[in-house]
C-alpha cells in the first residue's frame, strides 16, 4: 500500500528519535511495501536496519539525505537512493566526499558536487518555495538526473494541504517529474516526540522550554497508518512510491568484498602463493621435518580456505605481521585464529600445533559460513607504526579503520536530559553524584525512581522515561581501537568514510557489529601493553647478558616460575594479577602450561556463573573423583577434569550431550557470543535441559552449563586463545621470578598498563628484594634501567609533566659529568627555567643540591632569566630542610609514588591507626577474629558475576589488604566507597582453606579518613 | 596613618537577605541563601545555610542535599558594589578619605578625625553598630598602611582590637610576623614559590632583602611587602560623594502589595536621609520606581512643598502615595533617585506645551507617563508553537520584535481569550453564539509536555454573522473551544 521514503533515524544523531530496527519493525506492522532508511550524510544505521528488515520480510531501500549549499544562505534538500550496486557506491562515495572535507561529525556539499555522483541514483528532491531558486535547481537537478527525478511533497503538517500540493504539481510539472509523497520521518511513533524535543535540545543547547519554534509543532512525523496517509494525500501520490520502490533493487546481501590483490607477486595464483608461505614458515617452526600432525592439519586448512576463498585475507594478515616482525615489533594473534595450524606457520599465532588439540572449525566452518576474524596484538607503544605501514601501502582511500558508536550511557544520559528539562545544575549533580560506576543501566533506572530528588511527581516520571529512552542512542561516532578494513577498490564505494578526531584518521560510518553482520572481513590491529613489556624485559636483559635471548629461548616448564604463581604473587604478571586471579592462584597452583590455559579461561563469567570452578578445584586438589557420563563426554572434558570450561567445550557437550546438530550449536554459539546484547538464550534451554536428562546427565549438571551459557556471553575464552594468553602470563612470570629486575623496569617503562600504578609496582618490587633509585638528573635516561641484578635506576619519564624533549636534552649532553649545581644545569643543557622546576618537582636533582627547597632556592636566583651569573652571590638566605612528610607529600604530587616512607606510616602511631592490624601481620591472626585495618585505597573491582560483591584493595606501607563488600554493606556505606580515598573498615578476618595465605576482611563498617591523607590519590576501578 | 579595614566576605548574600528579613512582622521565614560561582561551587552563604552545613567551595548538589530549601543565586560581580557604595558614603560621616576595593572591601584612613569621634574604640563602635543594623557579616580591623589592615582583616582574630589600639609599628610588625604566608595577599605563584623555598610564615621572608624579594620572586610581591610596612609614601584617597543619590534594592522574594514595600521604602528613605546629611544638602522632589518581575517599572514622584533633609517625612509621604496603589504584578526591585538636591521649584510639564517637539516616541513616553504604564504597551510575536506564548507585551513603541520573518504563522487573532470557552455541539453542529462552519485546518498543536501538555487541533471557522473564529478541538479533554476572534 506505502513505502516510506524518507526516515532519519537515530544515526542521524540528535535528528531521529528512533532505533533503525524501531522504524522497520513498525514499517512492517503498518503493513508498508518498503521503508527507506535516509539518515543525513550517512549510512552508518543501514545495517542494523537491514539485519532487521530481513527478519521480518520488509523491503529496505538505502539512502541518504544531504542539504546541499546553493548559495550564500540557501541549502536545498536532495535525497539519492541506491537502485542498484552502482547506485550504492555512487552515493557512498558522495558521503566521503562531504565528510572528509569537514570536521568530524559535520560535513559539506554544494549542488555542484551532484556533478560526480547522480549517474545511477534515483532523487527525491523538495523544492524549498523560493521561486527563482526552485526554478534553478529543478533545471539543474533534471539536467543530472533526467528520469531519475521525482518531486516530493510532505503534507503533513501543513496549513493548507491543498495550496501546497498544487505548488508542488505545478513544480513537477514544469520539470516533467513525478510527484512522490514522503512523510519526513523522524520518530518510528508518536509517542517519541519529548525524546525527539529532547535530542533538539541538546543538540541546539536549550531547554525544551526555549525551543520554541525550533521544535517539531507536533508528532506527525512519524510512520502512519494507511488510513491517515489517504486522508493526507491522493492515491496516486502513494502508489508512485510502490513504483519507486520496484525499482530500487538494491540490498545489502549483495556486497561482495575483496581483499587488495597486490599481495600475490604475479607469477602466483593466491592459494598458491599462500601455501608457498605456510610451508615456508613450517620449516622455520619445525626445521626440516614437519610432524605429521601438523602437516595433515595444515593441508586440511589450506583447502578449507581455499574452498571458502579466503587465501587473501590470510596473507594481508601475514603482511602487516611481516612487516611488524620486521621491525622488531612483537606481536601475537589471539582469538580463535589460534586454532589454526596456518596462521601459526605464517607467524601470525604462537600455540602450537604440535602441541596443542586445535579446532580449527572453531575458526573457519563451511557450515558456518562467517569470514574470519584475526585480532593481533602488537606492542602498545608501536602500534602506531603497523597503522601507518597499513595506511602506507593501500592508500587512505583503501584502508579505513570500523567505527564505534559511542553512546549514551547513564551519567551523560542523566546530564543532557537534566539538562534539556532545565532541572538546575545543583539538582543534576545531585543526581550523577548517586550514580556509582559499577551501576549498571536498570539498577540506575530502579535508583532515580527512590531518590528524594525534590522534584514533582510528573517531572520525575518525564525524566525517567527518557533517560531510559535516550541509553543506548548513539550520540557520534568514534574510532575502533583497531579494526581494519582493507579493499581492493576504494573503500569509499562499499561504505562511506569519515573523519576521525585524531588527525590523520578516517574512520568507516560501520562498527564491528554491522560488519559483522554483513560478513566483511576485518582485521583487528590491537595494542596489548604486556608486548612492550615482554619486549622491554628481553632488551633490558640482553643489555645486562653475555648472549641475546628471544622469547623462543626462555626455558619451559620452569618449576620456580609455578611456584611463584601457586603463592599467588603475580602483581604486574600478564592476565592474572587481578583480585580474583590472585586468589585463584593459591588454590589452583599451577605446574604445568595448561594450568596456565586453565587459570587465564577459569576466572570468568562463564564458569563462575556456572558454577563450575569449585567442581573443577576440588577434582584437581584431589577432593573429587572426576567422572564422566560417557565417552563422547570424556573426549570432550578430560582435559579439563569432566568440568566445561572453555567455550567450545560448552558448545560441543550440546552436541554429544544434548544432541544438538551441527547447525544448532553453530546458533547455540551465536546466541551465546550475542546474549549480552539481545539476551535471547532462551529458545535453547529448553532443548539443551531436555536432551541432557534424556542422554542421563542430571538436572543440576545441565542447569549449570545453561548458566554457563549465559556467562559466557562476551566473556567466555576459546582454549586457544586462552592458550594464547597463557604464554604471555608464563613469559611474563618467568622473567619476575628470575630477573624481577628487567621485570618491574620494563613494567614501568611500558606505562600505561595492567592494573597497578607506578606506586605499586615501586612497592611490590621492594618486596621482591628490587631497589629503586631515585631519578638522577646526571644518570639518569628518560627510561627507567636496569643497573645491576637488583637495581633499577628511575628514569626522567616518572616525572609527571617532564617531556621527552627536554629529557632528550639532558641526556644527549655531553656535559653532564660537569653538573654540579642548579645553575649548571642551564649553563652546561641549556634547560629552561620550566623545565629546571620540573626536575626539582621531582627531586632529580637531590645530588646537585641540599634538598629541593634549596634547588627551587637556587632557581629563583636568576637575574634576566639567567640563574648564578659568575659576579653575583645567590644571597645570604638560606632555606630550611623539608621535613620527611614534605618530601613525601612532593614526591606524590610529582611523581605518584615516594620512595621514602609510605603515608600510612607517618599516621601510624596516631589514633586510630594505630589500633589497626597491618597488612603483613594480617596472616597471623586467627580465622573470623575481628579485626581494624586502614589503608589507601588503591583498586576496586565489582565483577558482573560476583552477585553484586565490591572487591576492594587496600594499601598500607606493608602490603596489600583486601575487602569483601558484600551488597548489604555496600548499600549503607555507598557514599563512603565512592567518594573516599583512605578508609578505615572495621570487620571480620578470613582465611581461605583451599589457598593458604589469601586473606580477606569482610567489611561491616566503614569510615573516610582523607582529612589524614596528605596526598592525592586515586584508585583504579574495574568492573 | 590609621586605616580601618572593612571586609564583607558575604555582601551578596547578605543584602539579599536582609530586605526579607528587615520587616520584623514579615510572616516569610528567613530564606538560605548561597551563591555560586561560573563552576558551580558555592562562594558565599546566608547564616543560616552555613548553619546547616553549607561551606564556601562545596558543590551545589552537596549544598542543596544539605539544605533542602536552599535558594541557589549565581555570582553577580556587580551586585555588591552598589552595597559598597552606600557604606561609604555612610563612612563619608567618619572620614573624607576612604576606598572601595571591590567586591568586599571598604578602607578609611582615621588619623586625621580620631579626636573628634574620641579614639579608635568610638569611630569601631560606629561603624560595627552600622554594620549591625544592615545585618552585614563583617571583619573589621586596624592596620597602619592600608595593606595592613587588608591582610589582618582575614585573620580570625585580627590584632589590636580587643581592646582596640592603635599599634607601633614594631606591634604591627609582630602581628605580621606570626602569620601563615597563605594568608598574605599576593599571587598564588609567589606563595608557590614562598613554599617551594621551605617559608611558611612571613617572620620568614624578613631574611629576604629587598633585592632577594625582587630577584627571586616578583617586583609585586616586593612592594606589596613594601606596603605593609608605613612610610612616607602613603597616599590618601580622598572620596567625593556622588552629586545624585541613586539606590536600588532587589528582592529575593517578590513583594506583591503596596504596603508591604514600605520596610525597603524605609531603609532607601533612611539613606537618602544620611547622604542629604553628610553632603548637607535638600530635597523636594524624588522618585521611587517600582520594578515588576516583568521588567515593568512603576514610577512614583514625590514632590514637596519645603525642601528636606531628614527621612522620616520622606517615608510618610512615600506611605500616602503607596497606600492607593494596586499592584499589577508582584515587585522584585526598588529604586529610589534622588537628583534634585538644592531646592528649586520645578514647573509641571503641560502636555500640550507649544515648545515641545511633538516626535511620537515623545507623545509615547508622555502618554506612557500619564497613563498606567501597564496599561500602555505593544504586541509582540515569539517564536512559539503554543499560541499563548506566541504573543508578549512589550514597551509601546519598542522595536524589540524577535526574529519575527523568521516565524510563518498561519492567520491567528491578534487577541486571544484568555479562558477559552467551550463550544456547545448541538446535533453534529458546532455552535458558539450560533453555528460554526470550518474554514481551514487542522493546524495540530503537540507542546508543553514537560510542564502542562497541550495537544490541540486550530481551525478557523465562521460563525452565521459571518464573524471568523478561531476554535480548537483539545484531544485530550476531548471537548472543543473557542481560542480567539478574528478582528
């Protein structure tokens, strides 16, 4: 009966007040032929739209609406839609153009530029009622486009239907187009227009109150009912939509993609080419004999990907890997392309095949027929070299990062809806103060509701319902952390690009979802920190060693290394130095590698929630008999002592367990990987529940993996990735437990990272038996460095504020033996005098002076900017010695770490601390004895599964001392937990039976002592 | 010299407070009160929401958390120094030589009249008594320079007040010692440096020469060190007062009669009365203007037959003339000018004088003079869906007209009804005073959500005398009304 021609929906970001999937799904309640999808200067919601238009059988046809410049201070409104591919790409391509010319977010286009881009699309152009304008750009538009044009009217909302439907005739007439009814949608319902008033408010900065005008009159442009379209307009108005819309022939499904061709020398066809380099670099793994083993699983992956023709994707992977190990840059795949034999030959991955039970089809499957996916880590500190090599070879035209939509998550959505309504500022900061970072969105709905804001009832109703309406709209568009796409033609004509905030940058209009769904390929160039440090680890050791280790050469299964770990002291190790990590280690103890692969995969929402991590200690720690249903089970779970654990674990006991096909675990595995966004689990419960009782498994088993399922959601690991990350952990453990020296320096050097700061790095490598020395502005390097097997030199970089220039300065002089006071450090380097204070900030000049009220002395003697002129004394003042909470209080503010006394121990002997039990002594007190500690605190971490458990850690100048906050406690200290930085907490004692020496002291009070802190810190929050 | 220092950390506030809280039968409980300032901490509080908690540099939320009925007032820079004015030329009775330091300083230098007024301790009295009665928080203190008194004004207890005395400069100097250099009046990157060489107070900075001082931190700083200590180089402002007498009062709760102004009335009226003292001059002829929170203002002239000094008959005669009075709109301002000093008879202005230059901007200001002001304005289009905020009034004559090409309205009436009545159906037939055809629309009307909301079909219509109207069908209370009439 109708397709709706014109629909902006929440992509066109502050324009549209609804979600592209709201406006099919109501388009196809309506009953419409089609529905188009025309967000301004974008296709960034036509994806979405599409997934959803194809479940429910609509016709979507693609396009987008641009405001042209006409002159000085007229725009026009042209819509171009896709008919056909080319059509597609042309309009793509258009999008490119206005936006790369613009800032982010914005773009420009004048009429002219239609020149490039009106060959294959179909125009729906609005006359805007000026005369000599309309009259101009109808001739100019019918030049372009000739049959393609069409005239169209929106008569909703107008005063006077008729007139302007006859205007509008006679306009179409004179320039020999049809006329087409559009609607100019930009709410899916009418019951979206405070959101729709909202968004403009926000976006012009106003109050709805203000809006005036500027708002939309009414609701009706929405998507409306068939009846109301034939009050509005004549028939034949809607039937031209339905001829509009056959000819649109267009759909997504018909993107074919191909990878740059240029990576096959041209004697080489790809598959060729590609088994030419695995082969290769099989015999650089294996020398000369291949195991056969790996050969045959090899030849297995090479036709596989051969048959799916994905041998060009494979070797641009290679490429950039190449590239990267040709620069010394580590790097390491992850993800399920570990299960591939292949990508290990071509250095891509690292777990080996011949040691390892692989699953390729975890991968690649015909059955499932999804591209591949490669994420590989490189180190954070290079990555930006791999991206510029990438954009390099193929051309900015050809290489793009995806997108991330960014958001409205409950603090911003609280703000701007505050905002919108004109609730006052005091009011809105009242509220977003309550609002703690581990909150998720309901709870956050649930906590509006009971507050005592002070404000009506109507008020606090309006403003829940569009907070909870406006979470999740997208607000921009942001860049991935790494997900490349790289084509063979311009990127451009598959999807359009933009502008990124970072200079340099482009970013598709698509995130990793959209790509996902349309199966395009994508390579994810990540940044992992523990590469720069493993990097830095063997560097800092070589310079100290007689011979030159790479990774290959640290020993493996190092006995001392497990120990290490069993006892739980993994501060600063890879992937398991988090609270949970560290408790699990003492209980699960690992001895072996695959203790390792166990522990990275075992502390996660999948088996947590399923409740499998105790079953599987107690089996490993002897405690339990491990047994197995069936033989189809045990091939599936001895590895893992009969308990599930790793994903496709869970995925293959639907099959052997609960007879799941082939085909439905392949959706189980979708459904699991989508959970957290729709959350549809369900529709397989049933059927696992019922065939695991009808194979003899017990209820409670399939309960558990069930809710295990539902862990696993975006959390649970492949074993090869976890296998992945397991190296890095025993990599990274080795070097602490034998070099702790090159182990905490290069941790320190690769700041940013992990979940310690530099403060608790310092202190944990003290407990290593690890000095550190204070910077030293005549020894020191900007880096951080080893000494001597014990020692590390503090390096310039610790100094907060102090750039890399100036360090460079210091240490290229070749005078600096010749330093020997404040002055000289501006005689012999030149340093300014800003610079000077910041190595006096940070007591880097402790040798070259008194102290640091003596060298900041020294520097404000200066006269015309030059400090100690030979004929001039510095003045008969002489400043006192700081005392040691001076120097520590410096050394916090300037550096985030002292190497002095910790803070805790000037408070120690005041009231009430001194009451409180240290966290070194915490061991020796009994099981459940009540106990006070105080500290800093340094990390809290609310996992999701953890039922609402806040785990904190505590800081004293002993140790670490970790909280339990159960929920109960949470709730009536909450003020305290956000807000303080030194707490006292009053509570029980508790020793864990299965990890001798975890300690935790469950919270019953808690109290903010910052007034006693004299320094400023800041914790470090996880989820 | 002497120079008595007086700090007024919370004038905003205070004068704000005070014109509810001066009519000791006012039944409105004394508001709290706190100001902010651009990033949205508080800087100033009545007494009564420091009481409760509130402090300088707390957020808003936490303030209001707090105090529940707390009023939240952004910082206004030039608010207070109208209330400086007025305590100066309060002081021009003790001295002729004073200072404003904005936003909350006043300094008089006393040497020259401390005989007259009997010592130090007369000239506190009368001023911390006047301080009282305006209901000002005040620091006062003594200093030898005016530096000096300026930084023992922030001490808690500032020196050589209790008793009062006029200090050596040796005394001055070991007061001065004694003090934290936070508390010394200079840039936060002088005290940083101070700090950053190991000084904490300022008997410390004595090791410094001049040329220490100079070198190593700032010329400024040296000679505001300079300045604390008296020499000969002092200057003496001297303060002349203004040749007219203007003030103007705001109030925090709107006053809504006649009667109920004649507290502020007093107030103005009693300084009006000090300045005529202290510039010993009269008056017969004075203005009050009444500001409405429109931004309407009412103006009533005061002219006497004998010209007058004191205030109590000011207020009486300010009493009769309020007492007629209606009020329009609720009062937020008062004024009171003052620019006819000597006395002199002014002739009234004929309306028709044969000299007059009869421009229409002249005849509106005299008709807007002779009428009711409010009942003299102009019609105004806002940019605004809801018809009844469509229209404003605006000063007759004013060319304030809003983006007014920008807004294509359909036909509305100029006059809308102010209570729209409901139209009767009568069969299928609308009716008012008979029955209504429609003409044109509907123009839907969906606004006002967030407060009243307004979801309303317009059309026109004509009625049998062929009158056009303007109804609209209300979808919410279903029921059809009649908006306005067409001229």
């Amino acid at each position: 009966m109708y397709a709706e021609l014109h629909c902006l929906s929440n992509y066109s970001f502050l324009q549209g007040a609804s979600h592209p999937d709201e406006l099919v799904e109501r388009a196809a309640l309506l009953g419409y032929e089609a529905i188009a999808i025309t967000d301004e200067c974008s296709y960034a919601g036509i994806v979405k739209a599409h997934v959803r238009a194809k479940e429910l059988g609509i016709k979507l046809i693609i396009g987008s609406t641009f405001k042209l410049k006409y002159n000085s201070d007229r725009y026009i409104q042209v819509t171009l839609y896709a008919r056909n591919k080319r059509a597609y790409s042309e309009i793509s391509s258009l999008i490119t153009r206005g936006r790369r010319r613009a800032d982010k977010g914005a773009y420009q286009l004048t009429l002219r530029d239609l020149e490039h881009h009106s060959k294959y699309s179909l125009a729906i152009w609005h006359p805007c009622g000026h005369q000599q304008t309309d009259h101009d750009v109808g001739q100019y538009l019918t030049q372009r486009f000739d049959k393609r044009l069409w005239v169209g009217v929106c008569l909703t909302n107008q005063y006077e239907p008729q007139s302007v439907y006859h205007q509008h005739l006679a306009i179409a007439a004179l320039f020999k187009c049809p006329l087409i009814a559009t609607n100019k949608v930009l709410m899916h319902s009418a019951e979206r227009k405070p959101l729709h008033d909202t968004l403009t408010s926000i976006r012009l900065r106003r109050p709805v109150y203000s809006l005036g005008t500027h708002s939309q009159k009414n609701a009706e442009h929405s998507l409306k009912a068939a009846t109301e379209l034939l009050a509005l307009y004549p028939k034949q108005l809607l039937e031209e939509t339905l001829n509009f819309s056959d000819q649109c022939k267009f759909s997504l499904d018909s993107i074919r993609y191909q990878y740059p061709k240029e990576l096959v020398p041209a004697h080489y066809q790809a598959s060729d080419y590609l088994r030419a380099l695995t082969f290769d670099g099989a015999h650089q793994r294996y020398g000369k004999q291949i195991p056969d083993r790996v050969l045959k699983q090899i030849e297995h992956e090479l036709t596989l990907i051969g048959e799916l023709s994905y041998e060009y994707y494979f070797l641009t992977v290679h490429d950039i890997v190449a590239f990267a190990r040709g620069q010394n840059i580590l790097c390491q795949g992850r993800g399920s392309a570990a299960n591939s034999a292949v990508c290990y030959c071509l250095f891509i991955t690292e777990v080996n095949p011949a040691t390892s039970d692989l699953l390729f089809e975890r991968f690649i499957s015909k059955e499932r027929n999804e591209p591949p996916d490669i994420d590989v880590d490189f180190e954070h500190q290079r990555r930006e070299e791999v991206i510029q090599y990438i954009y390099k070879k193929y051309g900015r035209e050809r290489a793009a990062l995806a997108a991330t939509v960014i958001t409205y998550r409950p603090r911003s959505a609280i703000r701007d809806v505050g905002f919108a309504l004109n609730f006052d500022a005091a009011l809105i900061e009242q509220i977003t103060d309550k609002i703690s970072w581990w909150d998720r969105s309901k709870e956050i709905l649930n906590t509006l509701r009971s507050m005592q804001l002070g404000i009506s009832d109507h008020a606090l109703t309006i403003f829940v319902q569009l907070v909870s309406e406006i979470l999740g709209f997208p607000r921009h568009l942001s860049q991935h952390v790494g997900g490349f796409i790289i084509t063979q033609a311009a990127t451009s004509e598959l999807v359009p690009i933009e502008n990124a905030a970072m200079p340099d940058r482009t970013i598709i209009q698509w995130d990793k979802n959209d790509i996902e769904a349309l199966g395009l390929l994508k390579i994810d160039v990540l940044a992992l920190g523990m590469l720069t440090a493993i990097h830095k680890m063997l560097d800092s050791y070589n310079q100290h060693s007689d011979k030159t280790i790479t990774i290959a050469d640290i020993p493996n299964e190092c006995p001392a290394t497990y120990q290490l770990l069993s006892e739980g002291e993994s501060i600063g190790v890879f992937q398991v130095e988090s609270r949970a990590q560290i408790a699990m280690l003492p209980r699960l103890k690992p001895r072996t590698f695959y203790d390792l692969v166990i522990q990275v995969a075992i502390v996660r929402p999948g088996p947590i929630q399923g409740d499998m991590v105790h079953p599987y200690l107690r089996r490993r720690n002897g405690r339990e008999a491990v047994h197995y249903d069936n033989e189809a089970v045990k091939q599936v779970l001895e590895r893992t002592l009969g308990v599930p654990i790793f994903q496709e674990q869970v995925i293959k006991l639907a099959m052997v367990a609960a007879n799941f096909s082939p085909g439905e675990a392949d959706q189980l595995r979708r459904a699991m990987a989508a959970w957290q966004r729709n959350g549809n689990l369900e529709p397989f419960k049933h059927k696992l529940l019922q065939g695991m009782l009808a194979n003899g498994h017990s209820q409670d088993f399939a309960e558990r993996l069930y809710r295990q399922m539902q862990g696993f959601g975006e959390y649970g690991f492949p074993e090869s990735h976890a296998a992945s990350f397991a190296l890095l952990v025993y990599i990274s453990a080795w070097f602490k437990c034998h070099h702790p020296a090159h182990f905490f320096c290069a941790l320190l050097n690769s700041q940013p990272m992990g979940f310690y700061s530099r403060s608790q790095l310092i202190q944990d490598a003290a407990r290593h038996g690890v000095t550190s020395l204070p910077v030293n502005v005549q020894k020191s390097q900007f880096e951080s460095l080893v000494t001597d097997a014990n020692t590390i030199l503090l390096g310039f970089h610790n100094i907060k504020g102090l750039s890399l220039s100036t360090a460079q300065k210091i240490t290229r002089c070749s005078n600096r033996h010749k330093i020997h006071d404040i002055a000289s450090l501006q005689q012999e380097i030149s340093l300014t005098r800003a610079e000077i204070d910041k190595l006096i900030e940070g007591n880097a000049t402790f040798n070259i002076s008194k102290h640091r009220f003596d060298a900041n002395w020294q520097l404000l003697n200066r006269r015309d900017g030059i400090l100690g002129i030979a004929d001039q004394s510095v003045g008969e003042y002489q400043p006192r010695s700081p005392s040691a909470l001076e120097s520590m209080q410096d050394d916090y503010q300037h550096l985030g770490f002292t190497l002095n006394q910790h803070p805790l121990a000037y408070l120690r002997d005041r009231w009430p601390y001194r009451r409180c039990y240290q966290a070194n002594t915490l061991h020796t007190l009994r099981h459940q004895q009540f106990v006070r500690v105080a500290g800093i605190v340094t990390c809290k971490q609310r996992p999701g599964s953890a039922s609402g458990v806040l785990f904190l850690t505590l800081e004293d100048e002993t140790g670490n001392i970790n909280i339990v906050v159960w929920r109960k406690t949470q709730d009536t200290f909450r003020q305290e937990l956000t807000k303080g930085r030194l707490l006292l907490i009053k509570g029980i004692l508790e020793h864990a039976d299965d990890a001798p020496g975890t300690t935790n002291v469950i919270a019953g009070h808690i109290s903010v002592c910052d007034q006693d802190l004299p320094i400023d810190t800041r914790s470090r929050d996880f989820r | 010299m002497l120079w008595v220092a007086i700090r007024l950390p919370y004038l905003q506030v205070d004068t704000l407070n005070n014109e509810q809280v001066i009519d000791p039968h006012s039944q409105v409980p004394e508001p709290s009160i706190a100001i902010y300032n651009n990033s949205k901490r508080i800087i100033q509080a009545s007494s009564n929401a420091l009481e409760q908690g509130v402090a300088e540099g707390m957020s808003m939320a936490t303030a209001r958390a707090l105090c529940e009925k707390i009023q939240l007032l952004p910082e206004r820079i030039d608010a207070p120094l109208d209330a400086l004015r007025s305590l100066q030329l309060f002081s021009y009775r003790i001295s002729p030589h004073s200072t404003i330091e904005a936003p909350d300083s006043l300094f008089i230098e006393i040497s020259s009249t401390l005989k007259v007024f009997d010592g130090l301790d007369s000239i506190l009295a009368i001023i911390t008594k006047e301080l009282a009665k305006r209901r000002w928080r005040h620091h006062v203190s003594v200093g030898l320079t005016m530096r000096a008194a300026a930084l023992f004004s922030h001490c808690a207890q500032p020196p050589f007040l209790t008793p009062p005395s006029v200090p050596t400069q040796k005394q001055q100097q070991r007061a001065i010692n004694q003090l934290a250099i936070n508390q010394l009046q200079c840039s936060s990157k002088t005290i940083l440096s101070l700090s950053k060489i190991g000084i904490e107070y300022c008997d410390q900075i004595n090791k410094l020469t001049a040329d220490d001082r100079k070198r190593t931190l700032s010329e400024d700083f040296n000679q505001y060190w300079q300045s604390l200590i008296p020499s000969g180089n002092q200057t003496r402002p001297t303060f002349t007062p203004p040749s007219q007498f203007q003030e103007r009062v705001e109030f925090l709760n709107t006053i809504n009669s006649a009667n109920g102004l004649l507290f502020v009335c007093n107030r103005l009226a009693q300084n009006l009365g000090h300045y005529l003292i202290a510039i010993q001059g009269h008056t017969c002829e004075l203005l009050w203007q009444l500001h409405d929170i429109e931004g309407n203002s009412l103006d009533i002239h005061i002219a006497t037959a004998q010209p007058l000094q004191q205030y109590q008959p000011i207020v009486e005669l300010t009493r009769l003339k309020l007492e007629p009075i209606k009020l329009k709109q609720p009062i937020d301002a008062l004024t009171l000018v003052c620019d006819q000093i000597t006395y002199d008879q002014q002739n009234q202005q004929d309306l028709f004088s044969r000299n007059d230059q009869h421009t229409p901007a002249h005849l509106l200001n005299l008709l807007a003079a002779r009428l009711h002001e409010q009942a003299f304005f102009s019609l105004d289009i806002q940019p605004q869906h809801q018809p009844e905020l469509a229209q404003t009034a605006v000063k007759a004559g004013s060319t304030e007209s809003v983006q007014a090409n920008e807004i294509a309205l359909p036909p509305r009436p100029t006059f809308l009804l102010h209570n729209p009545p409901p139209l009767k159906m009568i069969g299928n037939q609308l009716c008012w005073r008979s029955p209504i055809k429609l003409l044109k629309g509907p123009e839907r009307i969906e606004t006002g959500w967030w407060f009243i909301p307004i979801n309303r079909d317009y059309y026109v219509g004509q009625d049998q005398e062929h009158r056009l109207l303007w109804i609209f069908f209300d979808r919410l209370k279903e029921n059809w009304f009649l908006a306005g009439v067409f001229s």
